[in-house]
C-alpha cells in the first residue's frame, strides 16, 4: 500500500506504485487536464514518473513559477525539434528555461533571419498539433556518447563528458526528436498550446566563454494562454517606450562612452540634478532618522578586502593594482571596510550604539560588457549605503526600524506594492562564519518580519556571503519587478575586524552590524524612476520643473517676469524665447519631458495670467500669475520636509 499526503495533509492510498497523472485523476479529471508535473517530497519531476514509495506529493499546473518553467522548458525542446526539421545538419547544444521565458543556443553556420523565425513558430505549431508523447529514457553513458556522436552533436557529447561519473543520464524523446536532458516536461507535444513566440536572434559563445566558438541563440517566451502572452508582449512594447536610455536622450540627462569608460556615467546638467535630489532627499530622511553621515576614501589597501572576504569572494570584479613600492591597492567595491574602520577610531559604549553611519560612496565593480545596461548595471556606482552598529538585544527593533523606513521612502515615490525576501545562508564554501552565527541571524531577519506582520517569502541560498538579508522587490507602472534596497545581518565581519563595545559590565563586547541600502545605488533607482514615470517624473524631482514660452517675442518681456517669480519660490525656470511658433514649442518640451509649460501672451500680460499645459494632458488652464506660483511652489515641495 503506497499513501500519498496531498498539500491539504488529505492522504491517499494506492495499492501499486502510481504516476503524477493516477493522483491527480484520482483527486478530479480537470486536475489532471490542467497538471503539467509533480513534486515529489518536494522534487519536481514528470507526470508519468512512477512513485513506489509513501510520499508527499503536490500537482504542479500553469498557476505555480514550476509549471510555467517546465512549460517554456518543453518550448525551448519543441523549438530545437522544429530548426533541426527546418535546417538538417544544425546542432543543437544548451537551452534552458530563463526569466519570462527560453532560449536554445544552435551552431549554425548561416545566420537565422526573422524570416527564419516565422517558419520556425509554425514548425513549432505544427509539431504541437502532431501531441506527441515526451518520454524520458536513462542512458548509459556509453549509448548516450554513441548516439549522440553518430548524430554529429559534438556539443552534447562534449556535455556527457564533463559529467560526474555517476551522473544519471537521461535523454527526451519526442517522435523522432532526441535530446539530453534532466527535465522533468510535460507529457505531450500538444500540452504546450500554441501561446508562444520567438522574440529575437543574438549571439552566445558556447559556454560563456569567449575564447570558445560563437553560437546562435533564439530566445523565446511561452505562456498557458494566449491571453498571458498578449498581455506579457504588450508590457515589452510599453517597455520599449519606457527605456530609460531613450528617455534620458531626449531628456538630456546623460550619456555613455563605452569606448573610453564602459559602464561608468557622464552626467549632464539636467541629469546631474536629479541625481543630487535623490541624495538630497535621502540625506534628509536620514538625518531624521538618527544617520550620521561619513566618506571613506575610494582607493584603500587590499588587505582590507582580504580580511573582509571579500576579496577571496569577488577578487575577480575588483579593480586594482600595484604602486610603486609594491603595496596592491584596490578601487573599492563597497564601502565595508572604510566604515570598520571608522567605527574604531576611540572606544565606543554600550551608550553609544546604536551608531548608524551613512555614506554615499561611489564603488567601481567589474561586469562583463555584455551584461552592462544603462544605469541599470554599471561598473562604477554611488550606494546610499550605511552600516548600522547595535548591541545584539537591538538588532531586532533596528531591522524593524530600517524596514519601515524603507517602506516610507518607497511610498514617497510612489511604490506602494513592494515584495520582500529573505534570503538565507549560501552553501558552505560559499559563506564565512559559524553555522550557530547564521542561525541567530536568520532568526533575527526573520523575528523583525513576522513580529510586526510584514508578510516575506524564503529565498534560499542567496544570502551574501558573510549574513543574511533581506530584499526588497518594486514593482512598476507596468507590472515589472526590481529588486532595490537591502538589509543584510552581520555577526562575520565585526569579529574579523576586532571592533568592541564597552558593556554595561564593563567588559569588550562585539557589535552586530547591519548593512542596509534604501534605494540600492543611485544610478539604477534613477533607471527604475524613469521608466516607472516614463520619463513624467513628480515636480519636485523634474530637473527643469516650468518652462514659460511666449507666443512671439513681443511678450518675452512678460515670460521673464513670470520666470523670474517661479525662481524666487525656489523653482527651475527658463523662458523660450526661440522664434518658432507656440505649437513647435510646446511640442519640443513635451519631448523633453517638462512638466510645466507656461504659455503667455497678450491677454495673459494683460491679466497677469498664464496659460499652463501639463506634461501627458491636452487640457490647459488659466491661472493667476500669483496663484500660478503659490501652487507649483507646494507641489514641488520635496517629500521629506515634514518627517
């Protein structure tokens, strides 16, 4: 007799072994219409895989991350399938599932054309109406190098090779499709439906590594209904719209050099001050909040990284070199050591703490070139970092006074759905510190969250390598998420450094140490901000808040009298005073993305009126001169005045 608990702790009983597909028909055929796989005390694994033992078993369908990732991972087989029908001779090598959606890298020696794409979506479509059954089969190594060397896949035989030597190796057949791989996939070619697409065509050096040869990949996106793909391709087009790199063109806000420094911003006027609002705005926040603030130099001896761990960790994306008297020196990548070192100048009380220690330093970090993307991932940075130093009886109450804070901020721009992660210990060789040292922090994390209701969810090993953290996910005008602000534990680097505390007993005690960044790093917050407004950012925030256009220059008098009051209420002003007509105007700062435009002429000089149009509105307004001013003067009234 075999049970089976099912997640609602009902328990099942089968008299032989049983598949996914018995329990679920057993629980209801629509559940077993809708099942894609099934976890396995908590394995995920195919429908038509035989359970032989008492088990905990969950059915997995479209509505769970698991199912849609086998979903696009069954796609990413049937498109492999459909290019080798289309084009004999191609091989097929990697393609796994990726996020919100798949790839499949090809050696190809022809490009693929767009073309190319279209016949291989109806290939696809075609192979789906054939529904024919996936089946997993377990190889040995010997068949598997056989069959795949005889079939000219030097790829996949090359993939075998490197497995462990007792590596399971299995295969998927689909009609006359073969391919490796572990799976699991869903139990039929007509199962996927026919919502998916091919998005685009680049380039991918076999296995990453560019003195390896350069492939083909073909990424796509898969959904269980066309619903969720028009959905999903109509984000990407408003996406397209919202690119921060467009936006910041024609806002002139910056610019990039890759060739003279790949990753690194030139700021322009307008770009620049948007970027000292935002440290405006938090330096306020944080005074209000019990910060102070510091700078540590940004070039320090190695030796600090190397006894942080950092750079046993990370060595490989710092920057550094060799001075003339042979000390190696290192651009820093984060700003750690330099506030340690800070906190150890004199002797600090139990009195003292909690000291919380802001900085805004700007950290260089290596990425690769392919991986840079606008502000969105840099190479050199400015975190609005501090390191928060407390006696381990408040580490609780100063996570769940960072949480909230940070909470506080995300509303003031707008941010009100916001996700939370807790991610926990890394593996072994990838963290430092005692196992008893995680331990109280994670349950220190996790204490502050549920203590004061903050719903979060678990992500497993992706804490840093000294402590655990917390993540704080965005989600945007449009749906996308963004992953911003950290809280991170840390019992690790306070003992490698050697700081103290006096106790109340009078004795040396060891302070916890929290890491914490609110917006993440200036740079890709800003990225997030413009995309998230599509470039209509608050008044407060707008670089060049009102631009006052006269209909002809006869009243460029009048426009700079009105810019010269907006100027004394503390708002950026200027006057088009260019001879193009009031229509091109108002058209070329619309572009620009001025939020404000004060259209003035006759009527309006004589009433002491101006005639506002507002950024994203047809509708205009006549307002008062003074009233005019009075009004944008509280609208642009930074967030963080009051609290």
């Amino acid at each position: 007799m075999i049970k089976i608990q099912l997640p609602d702790a009902s328990v099942l009983s089968f008299e032989e072994p049983v598949s996914g597909l018995d329990v679920a028909m057993k629980i209801s055929k629509g559940l077993a219409d809708a099942a894609f796989a099934v976890t396995v005390n908590g394995k995920l694994q195919d429908l038509t895989t035989p359970i032989t033992t008492d088990a905990t078993v969950t059915i997995v369908t479209a509505k769970t991350t698991e199912g849609l990732n086998v979903l696009r991972h069954t796609a990413s087989h049937i498109m492999a399938q459909a290019v080798q029908e289309l084009f004999p001779g191609t091989q097929v090598t990697i393609g796994p599932v990726i996020e919100n959606g798949f790839y499949y890298d090809f050696a190809k020696k022809e490009p693929f054309s767009t073309d190319d794409l279209e016949r291989i979506e109806k290939r696809m479509a075609e192979i789906v109406d054939r529904n024919l059954p996936i089946e997993r089969e377990v190889w040995s190594r010997e068949k598997a190098v056989a069959y795949f060397t005889q079939k000219g896949e030097h790829y996949k035989v090359e993939i075998i090779n490197d497995l462990p030597a007792d590596a399971e190796i299995s295969v998927y057949r689909q009609g006359d499709y073969i391919d490796l791989c572990r799976g699991p996939h869903l139990p039929s070619t007509g199962k996927l439906g026919k919502a998916f697409k091919l998005m685009k065509v680049a380039g991918a050096y076999w296995r990453g590594d560019a003195k390896n040869e350069m492939l083909q990949r073909i990424y796509g996106t898969a959904f269980a209904d066309n619903k969720e793909l028009k959905a999903y391709l109509t984000m990407l087009e408003e996406a397209e719209k919202r690119d921060h790199r467009k936006i910041g063109k024609d806002m002139d806000l910056f610019h990039f050099e890759p060739e003279y420094a790949p990753g690194a911003v030139f700021w322009h006027d307008k770009g620049y001050k948007i970027y000292r609002k935002l440290i405006e705005y938090m330096r306020k926040r944080q005074e209000n909040n019990g910060y102070i603030e510091v700078a540590t130099p940004r070039i320090m001896d190695r030796c600090l990284w190397e006894t942080s761990g950092h750079w046993d960790k990370y060595g490989a994306h710092n920057y550094s070199g060799k001075t003339e008297d042979d000390k190696m020196f290192c651009v820093k990548p984060m700003n750690c050591p330099g506030g340690l070192l800070i906190y150890k100048q004199g002797i600090k009380s139990y009195r003292d703490l909690p000291l919380r220690m802001a900085e805004f330093g700007m950290v260089n970090r290596y990425e690769a070139s392919g991986s840079l993307m606008g502000l969105m991932r840099v190479r050199e940075f400015t975190q609005d970092d501090a390191h928060i130093f407390c006696t381990p009886e408040q580490m609780e109450e100063e996570c769940v006074r960072t949480i909230k804070l940070i909470l506080d901020i995300y509303k003031d721009f707008g941010f009100e759905d916001v996700k939370i992660y807790l991610s926990t210990r890394p593996d072994s060789i990838y963290r430092i510190g005692s196992d008893e040292i995680w331990d109280m922090s994670e349950k220190a994390l996790a204490n502050a969250l549920e203590h004061h209701g903050y719903k979060y969810e678990i992500n497993p090993g992706e804490g840093a390598f000294y402590g655990p953290k917390l993540e704080f996910i965005l989600k945007d005008a449009i749906g996308r998420e963004w992953q911003c602000g950290t809280v991170q534990m840390d019992m690790n680097l306070p003992q490698r450094f050697d700081i103290s505390y006096i106790g109340e007993d009078g004795e040396k005690h060891q302070p916890v140490m929290l890491h914490r960044a609110l917006f993440g790093s200036i740079e890709r917050f800003l990225g997030i901000l413009i995309e998230n407004y599509a470039g209509h950012l608050p008044l407060w925030l707008s670089p060049e808040q009102v631009v006052v256009a006269p209909i002809v220059s006869e009243f460029d008098d009048y426009a700079r009298e009105v810019a010269d009051a907006l100027k004394k209420a503390g708002l950026s002003a200027s006057v088009d005073t260019s001879n193009e007509k009031i229509n091109y105007k108002i058209r070329t700062h619309s572009l620009a993305k001025v939020p404000v435009i004060a259209v003035v002429g006759g009527k309006e000089k004589e009433n002491r009126t101006v005639t506002v149009r507002r950024l994203g509105s047809d509708k205009q307004e006549v307002m008062k001169l003074d009233e005019f001013v009075a009004t944008l003067a509280k609208e642009a009234e930074m967030p963080s005045q009051d609290k």
